[in-house]
C-alpha cells in the first residue's frame, strides 16, 4: 500500500520557538495533502488542505500566519507551527491522496507528537 | 452541514466472534466510503474502501453499504485481541476532504 512518512515523530520545544514538520508521500505522488490535529481522547481535526504549487486552504478558526503550509513538490508538503505556545501541544498527523488509486485514497503518516513547554 | 454518526461505544466482543460496526451518514450524494482503525496514540489506518451497494469482502473484513438507507457497516470475523482499536468511519466529501465519524471504540475480550 501507500507509504506516507513524517518527520519529526516527536518534538519537544520551549515557548515561543517555531517547529516545521514534513510529511512524504514515498511511493506515489500526491498533488493533495491533508493536515490534522487530534488532541488526547478526541477526533481528527481537519487544519487544513495542503495543494502541490498552490495556497493551502485553511478550516475556519484555524490561524493561517500560525500554522504555515509548503507544498512544494509532488511528494513533500510541510507544516510549521510558528511561535509555538503550550496549547499547541498536540498529535499532528498529515495524509496525502493517492491519485493511482482507483478511489484516490488518503493515506496516513505516523503523526508528529509535539509537547511545547 | 454534512454528517457522519457513530455509536462511540466501547463495543465489547468475545475474542473469536464477529464484530459489527455501524455508520451512518447524512448526504444522500455522497459516493465513497471508507473505514480506518486507529490505535491509541497511532495514526488512522485505512482498512476498507467502498462505492457500491452491497458487500466487499477483504479477509476477515466485510463492509457494507447501503445507501438508500444511507448506512455503512463493517463486520470483523474471528475476532482477536489485535483488532481492539477505535473504527473510523469517513465519508468523501468536497475537495476530496473526508468527513469524519467520531469513531467506536472496539475491545475483544481474551
């Protein structure tokens, strides 16, 4: 199946930093990809839609200056969380769409466990 | 506003019984559907996918669907203690965005 790797698994960092996370689609390229958070014991959270060479759309309330998108290439979209404060600690797990599929299906990374101090 | 509505459970089934978890959704359009498992502190991986009315059979899985009645389900036969995780149901919607059920939490007791 489908292989989508993100990096960091897990970060930790003071308050006020800024923290980039990537999200690879390794064996299919992926014009669209999905960010999520998903705080402990609750759903995914849809932050936002990440299109190959274009503006990410972002869900409503979320702080487009905040959480930055990159999706530069076919198989890299990358997130990061600009002057991180600890309500941000989060599970953050970005999915990409499989365009060889039959159904384009959307394929999960491992997530990216970030604890802000 | 487009919905997707799971029982949250937990769902407790005898370990090598089937279990049965139900969806269902609020967009009589909607074409594709989709189940994921997630376990605690995981990402959601994709276990089914399905479009047309009836049943697709993957192994132990079974999902159906019916969309007069605008449900999907999924069965897991001979259940193991593997399976205990949290059932996703999703719904394509536009964009290609899924719309998310709230999950059922599963647990297969040894």
């Amino acid at each position: 199946g489908a292989v989508v790797s993100q990096h960091p698994s897990r970060v930790i960092c003071k308050s006020g930093t800024s923290v980039k996370i990537e999200c690879r689609s390794l064996d299919f390229q992926a014009t669209t990809m999905f960010w999520y958070r998903q705080f402990p014991k609750q759903s995914l959270m849809l932050m936002a839609t990440s299109n190959e060479g274009s503006k990410a759309t972002y869900e409503q309330g979320v702080e487009k200056d905040k959480f930055l998108i990159n999706h530069a290439s076919l198989t890299l979209s990358t997130l990061t969380v600009t002057s991180a404060h600890p309500e941000d600690s989060s599970f953050y797990i970005c999915s990409a769409r499989d365009l060889g599929t039959k159904y384009n299906e959307q394929f999960f990374g491992p997530g990216t466990r970030l604890t802000v101090l | 506003q487009k919905e997707v509505e799971q029982n949250s459970g937990p769902l407790s089934v005898p370990e090598g019984a089937i279990a049965s978890l139900n969806c269902t959704y609020s967009d009589r359009g909607s074409q594709s559907f989709f189940w994921y498992r997630q376990y605690s502190g995981k990402s959601p991986e994709l276990i089914m996918s399905i479009y047309s009315n009836g049943d697709k059979e993957d192994g132990r899985f079974t999902a159906q669907l019916n969309k007069a009645s605008q449900y999907v389900s999924l069965l897991i036969r001979d259940s193991q203690p593997s399976d205990s995780a949290t059932y996703l149901c999703a719904v394509r919607g536009s964009n290609y965005q899924l719309i998310w059920g709230a999950g059922t939490k599963l647990i297969i007791k040894p």
